[in-house]
C-alpha cells in the first residue's frame, strides 16, 4: 500500500510492508509541496519518482491519503489515481470512530489528521500515556492519556518558520541554516539565531513533555517526529525519534478501518467520480 502524507513543508510518500505480521514502513521520497502544479504534472513526478525508488504500479494498488493542505488533497490523489488505476482512500474524521485512540469534542473538530495519525502509531506502540513532539512547520505536541483519549495539542513556530520569521521580520537578520550548536551563547548571529531558535526549542520540547505528564497526572512514554527531527539526534536522554511515526500511523489505521465503512468515492478500486 502506498502511504501518502501531504503537509505543508513536504509530500511524503512511503509504502507499507510487513515483517512477521509486524506493520512496517518505509519512506520513498519526499517533495515540496506547490499548489500551482497540475494533476498530470504531479502524476509524471511521482511516477518517475515511484520507479526510481523500485515501486513498481503493482504495487500502488492501495493507497491511503492524510493532508493538511486542502488545495492539494485533490490533485494528490487524483495523480495517484492517473498513475495506479485507483482512488486512494482520504483519511478524515468519517474513521475517527474506528481508531485505538478516542478524540472528544472540540479537539475532534479540528485536529490534523497527520496529528491523528502519530496518536494512533505511538499509542499502538507504547499501549501507555504518550506525547508525540512533531517538528514540522508548526512544533505540535499531541498528548494521549492511558486510555487512549488524546488530550490536547499545543501548537508553537516550528524551527524552520521560526528562522524565516526572524529573517523577514527585521532589517538585519540573515536567514540562518538549521544547526544545534554547542553553547547556548551566540559568538556571531548565525550561531546567535541557532542558539535561541535550536536549542531554544529543545528546552522547548524538554519542559513540554514534563508539563503534559504533570497535566495527565502521569509519566508519560514520549517520541519524537517530523522532517526537522534530525536535529536532535545527537542528543542523550532525549525521547526516542521516529521519522516514520506519521506514515506507520496511517498504515495502522488503513489496517483497522473496514472497507465497507470508506466514503464511496474513496473506496478503492471505484471511480473516484
């Protein structure tokens, strides 16, 4: 099955396998996304993309869609459609009922489905209260207690947004590239804007996850994910990090909702029209 996460920095694609009855993933490639692209154009890149990466149209005969970017949800899937012969199935709240986690009103309003989907990966993964830390364009903290009921999501800049906003927002401030430095002391603006932006948000990130295990009343597993991750991989005593943690949520959960539940435009292998 191809996994499909359409967020603002990128377009994640990744396919879905198993190892000894285990869901496991792997991520293809990653795009940018840009809405003034058309579906036939995203349809040659994700195909040329697809082969590069050894997947070959067997094995896009089920897909499985989150997005953040309604102007893009469309044209992904429909591409994908153009591509594979079938209408990928759009993840959204018409499956919340049939998830391993509970989402209660109002959160279930307006949560992202890529938030949905890390509750579902780390919940099925931990079976325990977790946060999942998402270091994306926004940094989100989502929090799910030991029954499975998400919480609350805290929602600040992500790093990327943080250091453009600096850079467009005043006279003098280059746009830094990401890096942890070593000091939290800045010798120069770059290692300047690194040390309050990076750093910054790994204390961030620190005093989050202690504040939500205060909130549950309990300790709490905790991962982190997203495309800026990376970051904080040399870091000790840091929650583990996932990268795949979205994708293995979607997977999760095009295991576990019945096909006879999908909206009829999206059932796979109907026309989409």
């Amino acid at each position: 099955m191809l996994l499909i996460d359409v967020g603002n920095s990128h377009v994640v694609f990744g396919i879905q396998g198993e190892n000894g009855g285990r869901v496991c993933v792997r991520e293809l490639f990653r795009l940018a996304p840009d809405a003034r692209k058309t579906q036939d154009e995203y349809s040659l890149l994700i195909h040329a993309l697809c082969e590069r990466a050894g997947v070959g149209r067997a094995s896009l005969r089920d897909a499985f869609i989150s997005s953040v970017v309604p102007v893009l949800t469309k044209t992904v899937a429909d591409a994908v459609a153009q591509i594979s012969g079938v209408q990928p199935v759009v993840f959204g709240p018409w499956a919340y009922e049939h998830l391993p986690v509970r989402i209660p009103e109002p959160v279930r309003a307006e949560i992202g489905t890529d938030l949905v989907a890390n509750a579902v990966a780390a919940y099925v993964h931990f079976r325990s209260a977790c946060v999942v830390v998402d270091c994306g364009t926004a940094l989100t903290f989502t929090a799910v207690d030991g029954t499975g009921l998400i919480q609350g999501v805290a929602i600040a800049p992500g790093l990327r947004t943080a250091v453009q906003s600096l850079h467009t927002g005043t006279a003098q401030l280059p746009l830094v590239p990401l890096a942890l430095p070593d000091s939290v002391l800045g010798k120069d603006t770059t290692h300047a804007v690194q040390a309050g932006v990076v750093r910054g948000t790994l204390f961030v990130i620190r005093a989050m996850i202690a504040q939500c295990q205060k909130e549950l009343g309990c300790r709490c597993a905790a991962v982190i994910t997203g495309g800026l991750s990376r970051l904080f991989s040399s870091e000790v005593d840091f929650p583990p990090i996932d990268a795949q943690l979205t994708l293995s949520g979607l997977a999760h959960i095009a295991r576990l909702v019945p096909t006879s539940l999908l909206p009829p435009a999206t059932v796979s292998g109907s026309s989409g029209n």
